[in-house]
C-alpha cells in the first residue's frame, strides 16, 4: 500500500566558528540565548562558541531546520549575531517502529553510514555524497569567509515489497515462540 517503513528526515547541525565570535565578546550572551532554545546546559553551549584554535566547532547535531533556522537569526543587542552556521544533516525515523527492523537495518547516529540490514549493504545509494565547504582565514589566521564549494547530493531513495499485515503476524508469531523458549 505504499506505507514508508524507514525516512530520512531532514535536519540540521548547528556550528559555531569561534574565530567569529570570540573576537566581538559575544559567547556569554549568545549562549545565555542559545542554551535554553536547545535544551542545554549553558556551560556546554559556551564551550563549544570558545573552544580554541579551531573555526569549526559543532553545538548540536540534528535539529529540525526551523529551529536551526529561528537560532542563526537571534539578535544581540539589536543585532544579528555572526559565528554561528548550520550544516545539512538527517536523521532515520521509523514510522512502523520496529517493523521489518532486522530486514531495514540501522544507521550510525555518528556516522551516518548504514551498519546493518539493507542500510548496510546498499549504503552507498542510500547515503549520498558530502558537499564540501572553503574556509577564508585571513593573515593572523581567522575566518573571514565560508564558501560551498560543492553541494552535498542527497541519497537515492529504495521501495521495497512487503505485505505489512503478512509481516506483523510473523513477528508476533516468532516473538510467542521466543517467550515459550526463554
């Protein structure tokens, strides 16, 4: 009947470059504003906005695009807030629950690449390819541009044939026979 069993939602991972931020004072602030939204202890947010020696440093990975979106427009003081930049991301959600889980397989939350089932073995369809970003740094070596260079491709998508009621009825049958062996 067309029922999804496994989809990728689209999300997002919110970056902090703290080569932009240090610079302007505005870490204490920002994460007084960005620790509540996400949920987060303020310590942690601050953490990542002045970690040292680096223009990359993720906040938190996978959130739904407008949040993401409201974060990157906060204000301080009247004024947009610079350092901060969300990268594409997705995460596997399982409308069926566990459904024809060992046949679907599971994704690596850290990774993203399929490490069981049909996720595994055809990953490289799946998955997609990476875009790839070019980092400015000016002369004293902080960031002063960030470009897309190359687009990330998302993965293709697979259909499979399944009777859902067929495949239920086995799975209570097989999950009876395992309580009667336990």
């Amino acid at each position: 009947s067309g029922t999804p069993l496994a989809l990728s939602q689209d999300t997002e991972d919110l970056i902090a470059d703290p080569y932009l931020i240090v610079p302007q004072g505005d870490a204490d602030q920002m994460a007084d504003r960005i620790a509540p939204a996400l949920h987060l202890p303020r310590r942690q947010v601050l953490s990542a906005l002045t970690k040292p020696g680096t223009g990359y440093s993720p906040i938190v990975k996978q959130l739904s695009p407008s949040l993401a979106n409201s974060i990157t427009h906060f204000t301080i003081a009247g004024k947009p807030i610079s350092g901060l930049y969300t990268e594409p991301d997705s995460k596997e959600v399982y409308p069926l629950g566990s459904t024809l889980a060992q046949v679907l397989g599971a994704v690596s939350p850290s990774t993203g690449t399929g490490i069981s089932g049909l996720q595994s073995y055809y990953n490289t369809i799946l998955s997609g390819k990476p875009g790839e970003r070019k980092i400015v740094k000016d002369g004293k070596g902080s960031t002063i541009d960030v470009q897309d260079v190359k687009q990330m491709q998302p993965g293709k998508s697979m259909r499979l044939t399944v009777s859902a009621p067929l495949q239920n009825e086995m799975e209570q049958v097989l999950a009876g026979v395992g309580k009667e062996y336990q």
